[in-house]
C-alpha cells in the first residue's frame, strides 16, 4: 500500500504520479501529465454503481415478493404456535 496524495494523478505517459498543477512530468517531461477533460475513473465507478443499485433493487424485490410470500403464512404460523392463553383470553372475553 503507497500512500498516494489526493491531489496527484497518474501521467497519462509513464503513470507516474504527477500533482495536479503540474503542467509538465516529472518523469518523462510529457506535457499535461493528466487530461482534463477525460475523466478517468468516473465512468467505471458509475457503472459500478449503477450495476451495484441494480444488483441490490433485484435483491430488493426478491426480498419484498418473499415478504409477501411468506409473510402472511409466517404469522399465521406464529398465531398458531402461541400458547393457548392468548386464545383462551380471546375466547373468554367474546
Ligand atoms: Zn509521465
């Protein structure tokens, strides 16, 4: 692990670290290490996270439909497992 300075970016020549003011690299005097106007990470992060809200809406509708699959099956189940004396209450108070 290389700790890297927020401000530098890779020379588009030599991919040797230039800071961002530097109009010329160090390394290998190329003009305008790092282009402007290309983002250079940002597309791939953004399709990362379009993939990444995609992925994590398709768990989320597999979840919900699973939900209101088994939910209502699942109280049912509970209702039916609690011990009597919740009925019985309710048997006695009608
Ligand atoms: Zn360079």
């Amino acid at each position: 692990m290389t700790e890297v300075p927020v401000d530098a970016v890779p020379c588009r020549l030599c991919a040797t670290l230039v800071a961002r003011d530097a109009t010329v690299c160090p390394s290998c005097g190329a003009k305008e290490p790092w282009v402007p106007d290309e983002p250079s990470i940002n597309p791939r992060v953004i399709r990362l996270a379009m993939w990444g809200g995609g992925i994590v809406l398709v768990g989320l509708l597999l979840f919900v439909s699973g939900l209101m699959m088994f939910g209502p099956r699942a109280e049912e189940g509970e209702r039916d497992h609690r011990p009597p004396g919740t009925a019985s209450e309710v048997h006695g108070s009608r």
